[in-house]
C-alpha cells in the first residue's frame, strides 16, 4: 500500500518554474490580449504555465527576439497525452490507485515484499482472498510469489506490507504513468518549455496573443461653459493570469479577423474527403494605435526541400526526439516577399467597408504550405489573422486581414435589354438581344487620408467587359480606382450579353407577331409580320366561322331527324304531319347552303396557309 504513496510523492518533485516576466500588454476589441514578457533563457530551458483554453492562440502567434541566435522548441503534453502513455504501459490508469489491480496487471515483475520482519522475493504470481487473523474483519488478501528456486510463498497483503520492484524498467513504467496522471489533474493549464540550440544563459524576448474580454468605454458627457464635455472610461479587466507589475498596457481598436485555430487538439481525418483543419471568425474591430513592439529574430532548422508534381516536402535535417503523448513547436521555413498591402473590394459581396489584405506572390520553386497567418505591423501591434492557403510555385493569392472601416461602399445594379439584329431562314426568325448590365459603385473616401481602391469585379460567363483600365484574371476583373480623402468617387462598370432567339414563323399566333413587329428594327421585316398578323387574324376569324357552321349544321341534322321520326310514327297526312315534311325540306335547303359556306370557308383558310408559306419563303 505505501507503494503507491511513495511513488506520487516522488512525482510531485519537480523543478519550481521560472516563467518569464510580463512587459507589455495590448488589449484589443478583436477579443485578444498581445502579451510582451522577457526571460532567461539557458540550457535548461524557459518553463511557461498556459492555460488550456489559451493554448491554440499561443501556439499560432508565438513571437521570439533571441539574441543569442538557435533554433527554438516548444515542447509539451500533448492532448491525448494519458492515453498515448499507458497504451504502452502494462497496466491501466486506475491500477495505479488499486494494489490489486497493480500487482495483477504486473504478473512475473520481480518484487521484493517485507511484513513484520518476514521478507520474500520472487516473481508476482496473483493476488487471492484469505481468511482473516482478526474476527469480524473481511477483505483479507495474500500475495504469491515464486522465488529463485521455484518455490511458491505468500504473504499477506495489508497496510504493514511493503512492497519493492525490484526491476527498474517497472519503476520507470510506473513513474510515467503517475506523471500522467498528474499532468491530466492539472487539465486547466499546461507546462510548455522552450528551448534553443544555442545554451548559454541570455535574455530573451518572446510576445504571445491570448484570449481576453473585450475592454470597454463608458462615456461621461456634460456641459460645460463652451459645451458637452464627452469623457470616456475605459473598463479594463486582466485576465491573463499573471499578475502585471508596472506593466505598459495599451488599449487598441480595430477590424481585425481573430482566427480561431484549432493547433493543439488532435484532429482525426475523415479519409472520404479532405476535413478542414481551421474555421475562421471575423472579429469586429479598428485601426490600433501605437504599441511597444520588437524585431523577431531567430534561427530556424535546417530543412531539405524539394518539390514534386503536386507537393512539396520539408525534411528537418537533424533528427527528433519525443516521447509519445508530447508534441513540439519549431519554425522550419523563411522566405522574404514582395508585400503588396491593398485595400480591396469584392463586387457582389454587398459588404459596407472595404477589406485591408495583403496580395502574396510566391516566389520559391515549391509549395507554400496552407496555413494561419498573424500579421504584425511596426507600431500597431497585431494587424490581424488571416488564412493563406496552400501556393504553388509563381501563384498569387490576396489574403484579407482586417476592414478599412474609414470608408464606405454601396453598389448597385441594373439591367437593359435591346433587340439589335433579326434576319428570317428558312421560315425561322432569329432574334438577337444585347442586355447590359451597368454596376455602379459608390465609394466614399476615407475623411483625413487618400486611398487607392481595388476593386475585384467577377467575372460573368458569357459576359462581354466594356469599361476599359480593368486587368481580368481568373474569376474577376480588377479595378484600380484612387480615392481621395473626403471625397465620393462613382466607379461604373458596364458588361454587355448577346442571346439568340430562334423561332419557327408557321408557329405564332397573332399576338405573338404583334409584339414582334413591335421590336423588330427592319422595316421590312415589320411589314412582313404585320402582313402575317393580318392573314393569322383572317385565319382566326374563319375558324370560329368553320365552328359555328359545324355546329349549326349539327343542330340542323338532329332537328330533321327528330322531325322525320315523328312523320314516321304518326303515319298520317294531317296538316300537322303536312308542315313537319315541309319543315324537313327547308332543313335540307339550309343544311345544303351551311356546307356550301363551310366549303367557301375552308377553301379561303386554305389560301391562307398557301399565303403564309409563301411569304415565309420569299422572307428568306
């Protein structure tokens, strides 16, 4: 049973952490805190508490002025990391606070066990219930062993038991897991250690983002002999976890993005398909004022790189070593580009403000890795977060990082349509319209600076560019429009679309060729539909005429045989039965002029398709 106090209490002797000092604190309304602190750094290595939930931002933003040069580490627990350590124990987390479960997990482990003055030696064999010396006591164990000689010995297993391994792989195996344990207990904040190369004791300089509440104003407003008087207060909380001693704190706005990263967490793969690695957020924020900065500098591993058809490969040239359950930290890769800071407008979007973004040209034979890019700017601090995603050799790819909130942008569109062509083949009438869409934007200049803005137009498919001065890419045309200060500039762009219409003459009805001749610019063309809108309209008139004979003709018919029926059934020569046969021969005379009509009616419809087919073909 002392076992396993004696190990923890062993665990718990830990060097005391030196972390370093706090310098400098700038807290933004992006929800970040950039934290300055200078320390020792030597041999030994720099030890730092970070907070969990702290630990993504401080991995993505860590900043480091090392005047003694190295290459810098950070190493730490990992997040899986109880689970990686005893999957390569014997035994599991809980044996190591159950004796039992221990010693049956450590089946064969040389063991060295004392009880009142009796000592045994030998390999672990089990643990089994025994009767118990004391009346009324329960849960009595004895410990069997098998010793040198092949004898097997038991002892009894209780608080005046003490227990040695004598094996020091199994002391070892037990140390980690405890070790484990304890790190896991204290899950709030993690040990981090930085360490260099270059060991001799210096200061250093390191500057880290951290999560923060927003600070805030509450303004004071009151009058006062030449008028309101508006003071504001600022509201300031620390929540860094450190406590500030003469500390230079900087408040700062600004429309910084804040990126959250997901740098720490073990990410499983979904092998389907490709799983995003980073979700961003835009943090609303404004420009930042001046704020204590510093040059980073350090070295960085040397890294063996070539380039494949779609990959490019990174080998770290001297080897590594980690322990399984921790991870580490090293910068690998170093390249100076051409930075081309742009305030920038996508069209379409529909967004207020402008973007601040950097446009990235790739200037290596090989890939830049995708990845989470924070921005520091000389005498503002963090700029903001951007993502930069994976670049082969020679591309280009604008990265916005924060809004240019000084201007503003309304866009608005509208559309015209206008028939500019129309020729008939082969009875067809093809119809060409030109539609142009004007997009209009306007832009209001930043009050106290000039500007020059670029503005991404996208591209439309099928669509025809007519303002001149843009430089069309990929998925936009672009734009530079200057902007002076204070002043509202109307950029307009103008893109133009031909459809063709296609449709068979033989197949309009008369409406439809009234409105056709209403939009055709050919003159003759026009006198040509309006004739066939005359012949459609006669055509139409003749039809609901053939209707009409057809179904008097029909009423005729079934009058004359009612009559004829009845003439029939009555078999006299009354004179009743006189003016019914009389009245059947002036149906006939009426059926016999209603199918005369129908002929005259149907010949002239003829004529008409003839009249038709014959215009159609001298149209084209």
């Amino acid at each position: 049973m002392r076992l396993v106090l004696t190990l923890f209490l062993a665990s718990l002797a830990l060097p005391a952490i030196a972390e370093p000092q706090i310098r400098a604190v700038t807290l933004s309304t992006g929800g970040l805190a950039m934290i300055e602190a200078e320390g020792v750094l030597d041999a030994e290595g720099m030890q730092m508490q970070i907070r969990r939930t702290d630990i993504d931002d401080f991995l993505k933003s860590l900043r480091l002025a090392d005047p003694g040069g190295g290459v810098p580490m950070l190493s730490m627990t990992g997040p899986g990391g109880v689970a990686d350590v005893f999957a390569g124990l014997p035994f599991a987390p809980e044996a190591l606070s159950d004796l039992q479960a221990l010693l049956a997990a450590m089946i064969g482990a040389p063991v060295e066990a004392e009880r009142r003055g009796t000592a045994l030696s030998g390999a672990v064999m089990g643990t089994r219930p025994v009767p118990c010396a004391t009346e009324g006591q329960s849960g009595c164990v004895a410990l069997a062993l098998r010793d040198e000689a092949g004898r097997i010995r038991q002892i009894a297993l209780d608080e005046a038991t003490e227990l040695h391994f004598t094996d020091e792989a199994d002391r070892s195996a037990m140390a980690r897991g405890l070790d484990a344990l304890r790190a896991t207990s204290r899950a709030l904040t993690l040990d981090v250690t930085l360490t260099s190369t270059e060991t001799a004791p210096r200061e250093v300089t390191l500057g880290w983002l951290q999560p923060a509440p927003l600070w805030k104003t509450a303004w004071r407003a009151e009058h006062g002999a030449d008028g309101l008087v508006l003071t504001g207060w600022a509201v300031v909380e620390n929540t860094t976890g450190q406590d500030w001693d003469a500390v230079d704190l900087t408040l700062a706005t600004g429309a910084v993005q804040a990126l959250q990263a997901q740098l720490y967490d073990r990410l499983e793969p979904i092998r389907a398909q490709a799983a995003a690695v980073f979700e961003p957020a835009l943090a609303a924020d404004a420009p930042r004022r001046g704020t204590q900065m510093f040059e980073a500098e350090m070295d960085i591993a040397d890294v063996a790189m070539d380039e494949g058809e779609s990959f490019s490969r990174f080998t770290l040239a001297a080897p590594v070593t980690l322990q399984a359950g921790d991870m580490i930290s090293l910068p690998f890769l170093r390249e100076t580009l051409e930075e081309a800071r742009l305030t920038l407008y996508r069209g379409g979007s529909g967004a207020a403000h402008p973007m601040i973004a950097l446009e990235i040209n790739n200037p290596l034979p090989l890939r830049l890795p995708a990845g989470i890019m924070t921005l520091y700017e000389t005498g503002r601090g963090h700029a903001g977060d951007a993502m930069i995603p994976e670049l082969a050799p020679g591309a280009r790819e604008m990265v916005e990082f924060a809004r240019d909130t000084a201007m503003r942008i309304a866009e608005q569109a509208s559309e015209a349509q206008r028939l500019q062509s129309a020729r008939i083949v082969d009875g067809v009438l093809t119809a060409e319209d030109r539609i142009e869409r004007r997009s209009t934007y306007r832009i209001e200049g930043a009050p106290e600076a000039d500007r020059v803005l670029t503005l991404l137009h996208p591209l439309r498919h099928g669509w025809e560019m007519q303002t001149e001065g843009g430089e069309a890419s990929f998925d936009a045309t672009r734009f530079t429009i200057p902007v002076p200060a204070g002043e509202q500039v109307n950029h307009e762009v103008v893109e133009t679309h031909t459809t063709a219409t296609r449709i068979a003459l033989l197949d309009l009805e008369a409406e439809a060729l009234a409105a056709w001749s209403t939009r055709l610019p050919d003159p003759e063309l026009v006198a040509l539909l309006r004739e066939m809108q005359n012949l459609r309209e006669e055509e139409r008139e003749l039809r609901r005429l053939l209707a009409r004979l057809s179904a008097a003709e029909a009423e005729l018919i079934a009058d004359q045989e009612r009559l004829v029926s009845l003439i029939v059934q009555l078999r006299d020569d009354s004179p009743a039965t006189r003016e019914r046969r009389a009245r059947v021969d002036a149906i006939e005379a009426e059926i016999t002029a209603g199918r005369a009509e129908r002929a005259t009616t149907q010949t002239r419809l003829d004529a008409i398709a003839r009249d038709l087919r014959a215009l159609i073909r001298d149209a084209g």
